[in-house]
C-alpha cells in the first residue's frame, strides 16, 4: 500500500499536469476550461489508486482481483463528459479538440494514479504541443479551405455568368453563387460572388482580372 505522502503527491502531479492543460483550454473561452480539466485528471488518478489499491484489504488465496477493470470503465466513461462539450453551430461542430483533450486528461490521471510519472510528464508536453504549438498550423490550412466571398460593385446590368466567364476564363467555374443587388443610388449594383475553397494567390488573381473590366466600379474580397 502506498504511503499518503504518495498518494498526495500523485493526486497533486495529476491536479498540476491537468491544470497545464486546463490553461490552454480556458485561454479559448471554452467551456471544459482550467476546473473541469483538473478535476477529470484528479479524479482519473484517484480511481487508478483506487483500483490497484483499494482492495488490498479483501484479497486472500481464493479472492483475485484484476485492477485493470475499474480503471478501464475511465475510457468509456469519460466520452460522456466530452459530448457534453460538443456542440453543433451553424452547421459546424465545435468542441471536438475539448472533448479529445478531457479524454487525454483522463489518461494522463490513470498514468499518474498508476506511477507512470515520466510517460505522464512526457504526454503532457506533447499534448501542449499539439492543441497550442500546431492550432497555428492548421488555421493556415483551414483558411485555405474555407469558401471565399467577393464584393464588386458594378454597372447595372453588366454582370452576368456569361461575362464572368469572359473575364474570368477557366477561373469562373471556381464560383458557386451569384447574388446580384440594385445600388442604393440605382447607378450601380452589388455584386456578391462565392468561390470555393482555392489558393490565397488565385483569389488575388481573380480580384486583379475583374477589377480590370471596364464595367467593374470595385472589387474587394469580404473579411
């Protein structure tokens, strides 16, 4: 049986490693922040220690105990927790990394609970590293696929999918939508056009190739 000197420290390691964790969540405002990160870690642990320890007392030549068992139901049982912070936003899922990384969380309390302390510190250091050090990474990619929407104010009457495609050449098949509106003043009209997803380099392309037409007042692509 362990001390309590140990079994304190572990509890502590598995709050402090939970709470690194926790910092980056709670720095995007989500709602599995700081708290919820520590105590799944903290909590993890303690059914870890629990399960390889807890029972000692009952053990005999006839009792047998598999300390796995309790342990296991952490990983199936933490994906409740971490649907709780999946959510669907206009059509887009939010909080897949959270959930993942309450998941890593728990794992990294069994690692702690079971006096893996270096393979936790190391599993620490590396999840750091991929939901911070990597999110910049995949924005860039991200960015990249998202479809882009470009503003042009035009002379009525003048924008047309035929004329893009005169201006645009192989370029307009990368529209999606056309949306085209009266000026407020009645000498222009609003021209809205969404692309799919393409390199920043082709967008640009596209805006210098229709800002050249003469029928074309301004071009600009939306934020």
């Amino acid at each position: 049986m362990l001390s309590d000197v140990s079994l304190s420290l572990r509890l502590l390691l598995a709050a402090l490693l939970g709470s690194l964790i926790g910092l980056e969540r709670e720095r995007l405002l989500w709602a599995a922040g700081l708290r919820t990160h520590m105590l799944v870690c903290v909590g993890s642990c303690l059914i870890m220690i629990v399960s390889a320890y807890g029972f000692n007392a009952v053990l005999g030549p006839h009792v047998i105990l598999d300390p796995s068992r309790v342990a296991a139901q952490v990983v199936s049982g933490i994906g409740f927790l971490g649907a709780g912070s999946i959510i669907l936003r206009n059509e887009v899922v939010k909080g897949l990394t959270t959930a993942a990384s309450l998941w890593a969380v728990a794992a990294l309390g069994l690692a702690v609970g079971s006096g893996l302390y270096f393979a936790s510190i190391a599993a620490t250091a590396i999840i750091l590293i991929i939901l911070a050090g990597l999110k910049p990474i995949e924005e860039r990619f991200r960015r990249q696929r998202l479809a882009v929407q470009l503003h042009l104010e035009v002379q009525p009457g003048a924008m047309s999918i035929g004329s893009l495609q005169a201006i645009l050449g192989w370029r307009a098949a990368r529209i999606k939508q056309l949306m085209v509106k009266s000026g407020e003043s009645g000498q222009t009209e609003t021209v809205t056009l969404v692309l799919g997803a393409q390199p920043a380099k082709d967008t640009d392309e596209m805006i210098r190739l229709l800002s050249s037409d003469p029928s074309v007042v301004s071009c600009t692509k939306a934020e």
